[in-house]
C-alpha cells in the first residue's frame, strides 16, 4: 500500500502571500493518479487538481500543482481569505485510493 | 447538474452492521469508465477510503477493511450501498460518497456526508 506523507502539517500565513504544501509518497505514484482536494470547516472536499497538476473545472489559477515519482507539489501563488482550509493529497493508481494526513493553512 | 446524498442511521450500537445509500443524479452507473467510492472522515480526523464499485460491477476495498465492508449498486435506482459489519466507536465519522467520471480521474462530486456514531 503506498502511503503518502503531507508536510508541514499547519502552514501559518497571511493573505497575499505564497502557499507550498508538500506530498510524499512512499513509493512512485504515476502522476495521472495524483490529485488535491481542499476542505473547509463543515463541508465535503473539493477536488483542486488532478492528473498532479491539471486544474479541476472552476478552480483559480492561482492554484498549481507539480511533481513526478514520489514529491508533489500544490502551490497557492497568492492566498484569497477563502483558500484557508486544510488541503489533502490522494493517489489512486494502485486498487488502493489512499489520502494523505493533510496540511492545514490558516491565517496568521 | 451532479448531485450525490448520503442516508442511512445516524446512531448505531457497537456491533451492529451499518448500512449507508449513497443516492445520486445526474450521471448513470451503467455508463463505462464510471465508479462511485465511500470516503469517511473522523472528527477532526483525516479522510479515509473504503470501497469503490465500478459501472461493471467490479469492485474495490480498503485492504484494512475489507472484511467488514460490502458495496453494491442498483443502477435501475441510481444508487450504491455501503455495509460494514461489527461496528466500533473508532468507526464513529462522517461518510461521504463521491463519483469517479472516468478510469484515471480521482473523485469528483462528492455528497455532503452523513455523520455516524457508534456508541451504546
């Protein structure tokens, strides 16, 4: 089972400023099987990206993801007051979907 | 327009079975490539996958549950079910179903899920 590691576990920052959230994976995930989903208080997530880096339908441009084998990368280039959530990663490339621990960014 | 709900008890009893709908609209399981998974999520806890069946019937568990769980589908009714046997307060969470349009794409609309508690 490929387990994946999500670090820092909080990222403090304010508005405006430029968000890095890390996934590791235990071992390499094809990056098609890849994907970030952000989770506010109260409510189901919403898929950001898939594919390691393609953005789902409606989301900003402001999010970006990157990566290949076992390090991705999500990217927040600037933070909206609405992006303070915590945010997982999740690969699905083996007959097991797992998530990671998930970061959470919030205001500080 | 995608929509999913989840139903099913609120509260159950340490070793009971649960057993949860997920009902959905907008899309058929019967189209290929299409699947529905379960998702739940502790209290403050991080998600967690537990099964995914797929528009042909094929189906997928967590390894570290599969003995407790069984997901089927009516697609005459546009809906999935989730069962997992022998309940334990630990299984206490809010479930979550989801559709997965296509192979190679994670999930995408997900329910607003139910919460479950397990306790006597």
């Amino acid at each position: 089972e490929i387990v994946l590691t999500q670090s820092p576990g909080t990222l403090s920052l304010s508005p405006g400023e430029r968000a890095t959230l890390s996934c590791r994976a235990s071992q390499s995930v094809i990056s098609t099987y890849l994907a970030w989903y952000q989770q506010k208080p109260g409510q189901a997530p919403r898929l950001l990206i898939y594919g390691a880096s393609s953005r789902a339908t409606g989301i900003p441009d402001r999010f970006s993801g990157s990566g290949s084998g076992t390090d991705f990368t999500l990217t927040i280039s600037r933070l909206e007051p609405e992006d303070f959530a915590v945010y997982y990663c999740q690969q699905f490339g083996s007959s097991q979907f797992t998530f990671g621990p998930g970061t959470k960014v919030d205001i500080k | 327009q995608i929509t999913l709900k989840e139903s099913g008890p609120t509260l159950v009893k340490p070793t009971q079975t649960l057993t949860l709908t997920c009902t959905f609209s907008g899309f058929s399981l019967s189209t290929s490539g299409v699947g529905v998974g379960w998702i739940r999520q502790p209290p403050g806890k991080a998600l967690e996958w537990l099964a995914l069946i797929y528009w042909d019937d094929d189906k997928r568990y967590n390894s570290s549950l599969k003995s407790r769980l069984t997901i089927t589908k009516d697609t005459s009714k546009n809906q999935v079910v989730l069962t997992m046997t022998n309940m334990d307060p630990v299984d206490t969470a809010t479930y979550y179903c989801a559709d997965r349009p296509r192979l190679s794409y994670p999930f995408d609309n997900w329910g607003q899920g139910t919460l479950v508690t397990v306790s006597s």
